[in-house]
C-alpha cells in the first residue's frame, strides 16, 4: 500500500465549491470557515498533491487543467466516501436492533426473562438472540466477540473483558425434606459440610467455582454427583441424594413450596455479585447498553444487607 497520504475530504469538498462558485471567499462562506483558512486549506491540498489547482487573479479563481483533472476525480472520492459513510450508518443501524446475549443458567433462568421483557417494552424492535451456557463459556463468547454483552455469576472480576454489576446473590445449602439436616436444630458447623459429600454443578458453572473458592484450604471430600443444571441439582437433593449449595435465587420456589429445606451454616456467607461483561474496548450496541441498563434498575436480588 502506498504511503502517500490521502487528501483531506473536507479540503477537495472546498475545492469543487470554488469551482462552482469561482471564489475563495464565496466557497469559504458555503464552508463554513474564514476566507484566511479556506485559502491556507487550498495551499496545503496543493502542497501535499504537488501540483497548481487554482489560477487566482482580481476577479476570482480558477481552476487549472491539472486541477478540473483533481476535481472529477475528487467527485468520485467524495461520493466514495459518502457511500461509505451510508452503508456504515446502515451497519450501526442493523447493530444496534440487535443484541446478541449470554448467560449463565441461574440468571438466564432467574432474571433474564424479566429483563428481555423490560427490553421488550422500551425497545419492541430489537431481535434478541441469547444464548444459555455457563459462566466460563459466557466470558469465553465475550472475549471472541461472538456475543455483544453476557450476564456471569462471579465472586471475582474476569480477565479482558469491560465488566459492570447489576445485581446480587447468595449461595445457601438445601437439602430435601428428610434430611437429618433438615431437622438440625442450631447451625450446622462449616466443617461438617466440608466433610459431606454434596450434589454439585459441572466445573466452570458461576455456581460451582463459587463453591469451590469458598472451599479452598480446607479439607473436603469428593462429591455425591456432578450435574450440569440447576434443575437436576434440585431434583437430586429433593428425592434425598445428598445436600447441596445453590444460588438462593435457584431455590426460592422450592424453599416457598417446603420441597427443600434451607440449613444455616455457621461461617458460611457466600454473597456474590451478578456482572455484565462484554469485550474490552469494545462499545456496547444500543440494544446491548440497554439491556445492561435494565438489567441494573431492576434491583439486586439476595442484596446484602
């Protein structure tokens, strides 16, 4: 590629203006700008492209034949440029109707549908395309750029990506109905569940690595079962397989219904934010920006408090 520099749009725009006008001074006017500086424009287009474009005299300026030669060719630049700029209004257009979303299964189970409905309301027109996965693939999709914004359930800011809160949760232990631990009658020992063997989530799930940072140094044993959802998790511990430690959020209707049974735990208090996280250096789209927006007003579920 050539290392010449392109000349300035804005200066072969005040060049056909004086060929229309044969003035400087009526083309600076029509330009915007001050005799003076149309004229220093004029001389560093003819600097930087190395040949006469105008013959000035007392009544007015003219171009020259190497300039009427720029001129045409200016034409074609300029309408070039035009369509560039068209077809790039056009792009950002179709992005911003668009939002390509992923979350992690608590919130794409829990939050998102009351968030895409919001969207729904101030935005009707926006196409939605999300996709449900857990919280390392969401900060995975981010990073490629092949989703515009993911919902994460993380007690830690992930790496390379622009990150925002907007909401809160906490992880409690269930167990079903006849469970001893369902009829324990203080709070359990943070010991005692890191000798049990629990029902877990797959590792790379929000839930899981929660759990395991709580975990770390301490002595624990493997787990009862590894599943990959939210729900399978529920209906193992409610038919008795074992406990398990799940967003309070997940559990709620259970927990409302008797199904489950929450047990405190002496010095386990895992509270965890919810973050939106789209690539680094990257502007949200329109309908992304929103949906994080909403996503922020709707409140902070399980808040701290």
């Amino acid at each position: 590629m050539s290392n010449a520099r392109w000349p300035d749009l804005a200066s072969l725009e005040l060049l056909l203006l004086v060929a229309e006008q044969g003035s400087v001074g009526k083309a600076a006017r029509l330009h915007g700008i001050t005799q003076a500086s149309a004229s220093r424009r004029l001389d560093t287009l003819e600097r930087e492209l190395g040949l006469p474009l105008l013959r000035r005299s007392t009544t007015g300026s003219r171009l020259t034949p190497q300039g009427r030669i720029v001129a045409d060719q200016a034409r074609a630049a300029l309408a070039a440029a035009d369509g560039l700029l068209a077809s790039v209004r056009a792009l950002r257009r179709e992005r911003d109707a668009l939002v390509r979303v992923a979350a992690s299964m608590t919130i794409a189970e829990y939050l998102m549908p009351g968030w895409l409905a919001a969207l729904r309301r101030t935005l009707p027109d926006v196409e939605v395309r999300p996709r449900v996965v857990n919280s390392d693939m969401v900060c995975r999709l981010a990073r490629d750029g092949e989703i515009d914004v993911g919902f994460i359930e993380s007690p830690f800011l992930p790496r390379g990506l622009s990150t925002r809160y907007v909401a809160y949760d906490r992880l409690i232990v269930v167990v079903g109905t006849r469970h001893p631990w369902a009829r324990h009658p203080v709070h359990l020992r943070f010991a005692d569940l890191a000798a049990t063997p629990l029902v877990v989530r797959e590792p790379g799930s929000g839930t899981r690595s929660a759990l395991d940072r709580v975990m770390a140094g301490r002595v624990t044993v493997p787990p009862a079962l590894e599943l990959s959802s939210n729900a399978a998790v529920k209906v193992a511990v409610e038919a008795g397989a074992a406990p398990a430690v799940l967003s309070a959020l997940a559990v709620a209707a259970e927990l409302r219904e008797g199904r489950l049974v929450e047990v405190p735990v002496a010095g386990f208090d895992l509270r965890r934010p919810l973050l939106a996280v789209w690539r680094r250096r990257t502007r949200l789209p329109g309908a992304a920006a929103e949906l994080v927006r909403l996503a922020a007003a709707s409140g902070r579920p399980a808040s701290p408090s």
